[in-house]
C-alpha cells in the first residue's frame, strides 16, 4: 500500500535463534519486503535496527534481562508456543509467519521513527516557530489552529508547545502527543481557552532524550484537535471555512474515543451521505445551530471535512416523516 | 402503533467479542451454543459459538431489539446467511491482534454486503489499544476499495457504553439515509 | 480449507473402519461422518456428493441448537436431532464421553424405519465411544 521510496535499508538479524528460523526468516523477508514499510535487510552482524533472540539464550537473556528492549538494536524474543510474552516489547512466534512478521516489522517500523524524531538523527537546536495571531489578545481557535498548522507539517521532530503554564509536547508526523499523565480538566481549559498565549518551539536533542527518560509515552492527538474544535467559540467556523458552504464528512470520526454527544452520530451520518450547510445540517439533525459549528469545527481540526460547492437542496426533518423507527437505546 | 420488533446481527472472526457484545446489553440471559474450541491454533480460546447467540433489548418506546451472534469462523457461514435473512442491520467486530484484520473485515463486508452497501453496517475494531496495527485508516481505506461507507469505531465490547454506541451509531446511520434518501435532492457524497 | 483438529490417527482410523462397515453393511444408509463437537470433519464416507465438510459444520451448529432449546424446554441434554426430510433421514447424535465429545451424522433414505437406522448405527456409534474411553 505504500508508494515506492528510494528508502535506506533497517537492518535484521537473529541470535540463537536456530539455522532453521533463521533460513525461514531470510526466505520471508523476501515475500514481505515488498509490503512493509521500511525495507529491511538480513545482516550477520550487530549493526542493525532489530535483532531477533530467544529469551533463553545465555547471551542475548542478559541483553533482554537489562530491560532495554527499545535501544538499539532493538531486541525481539522470539516466543515457542509454550511461552508467554514479556510485557511491553513486540515479540514474534516461532515457526515465523509471513503475516506475524509483516505485522512485527511495521510495528517496530513506528516505533523506530517514534525515536528517530525524539533522538533526532540530524543535531538540530531548539527553534521557536511563528504562531498565527498570537500578538492579538483574544484569539479564537488559537490552540486548535496553531496545533493543526504544526501537524500539517508533519516534522518527525519533537514540538513543544507551550500554553500559559501548560507544556505539551507533539510529534507532528506521527499525529502524536507525548504525555505522562492524562491532561487534567483545568489544564485542559487553559489549553483550549482563548486567550492564553500558544507558544510553539522544536525542541533539540537533549531536552528530547530527557523527555523519553522521563517516561513519556506516544497517544494519538486527535481526541486533542476534536476537543480544540468543539469547545471553540460556536457562533462561527473555523477561520478559512465559508460560512455558506456545504461540507460532507470525508469519513467517520472515530467516536470511540472521541468525546461525543448522541447528536453527533445523526450529523456525522448526514454529512457522510451527503453535503450540508451549517444550517441545513441543523435543521435535518434537529439541533441549534451552534451545535452544527462546533461539530464541523472539530471535524474540519481533525481533518475529516470536505468542503462542497453549494449545491442542491439538502435534506429537512420534514419530508422525511415519521419513519425514524429508531429511538436510542439509552 | 404496538412495539416493533428489530433484528441486528453481530459478526465477526472468531474471539472478536460477539457471544461478549451481546452479553454486556442483553436485558435476558442470552441463548448460547458454545462448544468445546478443538482448534487451537486459530484461537486459544476454550469455547467458540457453533450456532448463534440470541439475546434482547427493549428500546425506550417500547420496540425490541432481537440481537443475534454469529459463529466465526467461515466453515459456518450457512449460519451467516440463515440469520441475516430479515435483518435490520449488521454490527461487525474485528479482533486487530488476528494476523490479518483487514482481510478478516473484507470477508464480513463480502458476506453481509447487501447491510453494507445500503448503510446498515457498523464497524467495531477492537484490541486496537495493544495491537494499534492496522490504523483505522486502513480500514478505511478498504471499505473505500469496496465501495462501502461505514462507521469505523475502536470499541472494547467488554464495555457496555461501547457496544451501545455501535448500536446507536447504526441506527443514526440508517435514520440519515432514510432522511437524505426521502429529500428531494442534494450533494450527495460519493 | 478446514483442518482436522488434533486427533490421534488411530482413532481418526477406526473412525473411518467403523463408518465403512456401517455403510457396506446398510444400503439404506448413504452417507456417515464422524466430526468434532465445533464442526470439522473426522472421518466421512458418503454415497452421494454431499460434502462433509459442510455436514460437519452444519451438525456442529443443529446439535449446539438442541443443546439451547433443550436447555429453554427444560428437558435435560440433547441425545440426538432427527431430520425427517422427503426422501430420506438424518440423524444428528453424539458420541457419549465424559471430556471429549465427537459427533456422528447418519443419511438414510426411506426404505427404513428411524428404528431400525438406530439400532444400525450403535454399534459404530458404542465402538467409538469406547476407544474415545480408552
């Protein structure tokens, strides 16, 4: 599925792992090298990214034993059926499958770039970056554009972001947000209020290294750009959204973890199936129209929105009758 | 105008969490076939569903929901289409830690393509919180391929909340497109 | 394809000699599959171009049905599922064990009564029961 890049090799490679695994594993890499992510190659050395061990092997037990099974090489046991797998590393089944191992090297293709964005492989220094409107005092949106602008470029480095007294930390090509602990409500406010000061730096080397070591860990940022959207000022779109324009939904949002009212689903399957203006899109779901705004306004930071030339007349609660057999279930 | 009655079918590969999905909202004992699981090597676990689950819900007006679970896995697919027939719409659980979900998800769509084509299909992915891969994306992009347009939702159908938003998503889904079919016209999304 | 779950060959054999008997013993009888308790075939022979696979799948789902329904009668455990169909019989039972249950699916036509078909089938039906003991 992914295009073809002139992309440098990750290395492999097994220790005590057995002739027969590791013939079947050199055999693999030649069906699934086509599909995976990154290109990977067999090598006899230690000079590689991924070194697959099993865990009872004196030599590389002491390796798995030191617990750093995210350094580099990163070491993955390889698991007879009988055993379990450790907690909190990638682990690969003996014999090896070419679908498991297709899975596993993606799997540690996203972790590695997790890393190479935080250890960045170019030494760079700590830059700020210019953040629209930051200079007028009430700003709407600030947060959730200037979030949304920084993950448009996609940088594998590490972004900090700094919002009155709240750091949060962002790899924009990873759509990830390094965190700690849960933001808690009244951080949260301060990030998605309007007035506080946003304040966006990529940060160097070290100070990334000493996040990792602190024990920050990658979660998806979209529950952040939906939030920015729907608790913005509701009286208007997004800056750049026609006011009059139609939008459809180039997709689902994925209200499993996304905060979410019942009123959301009618309006996503509206905007699914077709194209709504603001106030059509109100009218059809039953709702105010400052419902309408903050849901396309999440959609649209979330990146979800298509927006439509206006066109035909949209669909209105009153032609369709009393057919919505389909009350909710709670 | 008496209660009407609803019928929703859960599919999904085997250890997706239908016999579970439907425990967590029936409002009666649900109706089980599970039988001792001898294959093991496709799943670990001890009992799998032979022939259907059947459990119910009573919606606030008073219309019942009568859900039923499928079997798995394909060598039981004459149960797929015996408990189809007549049904209001489908809800699809994926299991993401299986070695190949998004062709687990292509078979489903395929064998309840008619729900899916017509917007009666609900998407659950779940163990995405330990096996992130495939992302939602890919999923996405398949249904895409096939022509389909659905809800894709992370669901952990242990949960009771969870398996009552697929619900609740699938009955908006086909409230919009009773509501967008009957107007008179309009953009449609392709 | 389906795979045979994990069966000691010995007993897939007998299985199969069992079924074989039975069929050359009764012509009235034209079909025998032997099959796990989730579905997949064990030993088969079948007059006609019935798939076994299929069989042992579809047993597997009839037979949980009658677990269910004599669960909701309450009437005890389901001994066996009779199918009265226009040109023939079958005959869904189990083949008693304490751990480890195995199906046995019989087709006849209608030259004979259900009586005489169940006497026909316990003796394969006893044999396989008693090496499954073992």
């Amino acid at each position: 599925m992914n295009a073809p890049a002139i992309r440098p090799a990750l290395g492999i490679t097994t220790i005590g792992v057995g002739l027969r695994d590791e013939l079947l594993l050199k055999s693999l890499l030649r069906i699934v090298g086509t599909d995976t992510r990154d290109l990977w190659q067999y090598r006899d050395d230690l000079q590689v990214d991924v070194a697959l061990c099993t865990p009872q092997t004196v030599s590389s037990l002491a390796v798995c034993k030191s617990g750093d099974y995210g350094g580099t090489p990163r070491f993955i046991p390889v698991l007879r059926a009988d055993e379990n797998p450790p907690a909190g590393t990638p682990a690969l089944r003996a014999p090896f499958r070419a679908m498991e191992l297709r899975k596993l090297l993606d799997e540690v293709s996203n972790l590695l770039m997790m890393r190479r964005s935080m250890a960045a492989a170019t030494p760079h220094v700590a830059a700020d970056i210019a953040v629209p409107g930051t200079s007028a005092p009430f700003k709407p949106f600030r947060f959730g554009l200037a979030l949304g602008k920084l993950i448009e470029r996609a940088s594998r480095e590490v972004h900090r972001i700094e919002v009155g007294s709240v750091v949060l930390h962002v790899i924009p090509a990873a759509r990830a947000l390094l965190i700690d602990a849960p933001l808690d409500d009244e951080s949260l406010a301060i990030v998605l209020g309007p007035r506080a000061d946003v304040r966006i730096r990529q940060m160097d080397e070290a100070e990334a290294q000493r996040l990792i070591a602190g024990g920050a860990k990658p979660q998806t940022i979209d529950w952040l750009l939906w939030r920015a959207g729907l608790d913005g000022p509701a009286d208007h779109l997004l800056p750049g959204l026609p006011e009059h324009g139609e939008f459809a939904l180039r997709r689902w949002p994925d209200f499993g973890r996304l905060k979410h009212k019942p009123s959301h689903f009618l309006m996503a399957a509206l905007l699914t199936r077709a194209a709504h203006s603001v106030d059509a899109l109100a009218l059809a779901s039953s709702q105010p129209v400052a419902d309408a705004h903050a849901f396309i306004n999440a959609c649209a930071l979330c990146d979800l929105i298509e927006v439509r030339p206006a066109g035909g007349k949209p669909a209105s609660r009153d032609t369709a009758g009393d057919e919505g057999a389909l009350r909710k279930t709670r | 105008m008496s209660p009407r009655e609803y019928k929703l079918i859960f599919a999904g590969s085997m250890g997706a969490g239908k016999t579970t999905a439907i425990a967590a909202i029936s409002e009666i004992a649900p109706v089980r076939t599970d039988v001792e699981n001898t294959d093991r090597a496709a799943h670990q676990k001890a009992m799998t569903t032979a022939a259907m689950d059947y459990g119910e819900v009573t919606l606030a007006g008073g219309d019942k929901l009568r859900l039923y679970g499928t079997p798995g896995q394909s060598r039981f697919d004459f149960m797929w289409k015996i408990l189809g027939n007549g049904a209001l719409g489908v809800i699809i659980l994926v299991d993401n830690s299986r070695p190949d979900p998004l062709a687990d998800l292509r078979e489903y769509l395929q064998a309840f393509r008619e729900l899916a084509q017509d917007s009666r299909a609900v998407i659950g992915i779940g163990r995405g919180e330990s096996h992130p891969n495939p992302q939602l994306d890919a999923f996405h992009a398949l249904i895409r391929d096939i022509g389909v347009s659905a809800p894709i939702l992370s669901v952990d159908v242990r949960r009771r909340e969870d398996v009552l938003l697929l619900l609740d998503i699938l009955f908006n889904q086909i409230e919009a497109s009773e509501l967008v079919d009957l107007a008179p016209s309009g953009s449609r999304v392709q | 394809m389906n795979a045979p779950p994990a069966l000691n060959l010995g007993l897939v054999a007998l299985c199969q000699q069992q079924i074989d008997s039975l069929i050359e013993a009764h012509s009235e009888i034209r079909g025998v599959l032997v099959s796990s308790i989730d579905g997949f075939e064990v030993a088969a022979r079948m007059r006609g171009s019935a798939s076994p696979a299929k069989l042992a799948a579809m047993t597997s789902s009839l037979l949980a049905l009658g677990e269910a329904v004599s669960d909701e009668g309450e009437v005890g455990h389901c001994r066996d599922v009779v199918i009265d169909a226009s040109a023939g019989r079958v005959l869904l039972m189990d083949i008693p064990h304490a751990t480890r249950k195995l199906l046995l699916t019989v087709l006849s036509d209608n030259a004979s009564t259900l009586g005489q078909v169940l006497w026909a089938v316990r003796t394969c039906r006893q044999e396989i029961g008693r090496r499954l003991a073992e």
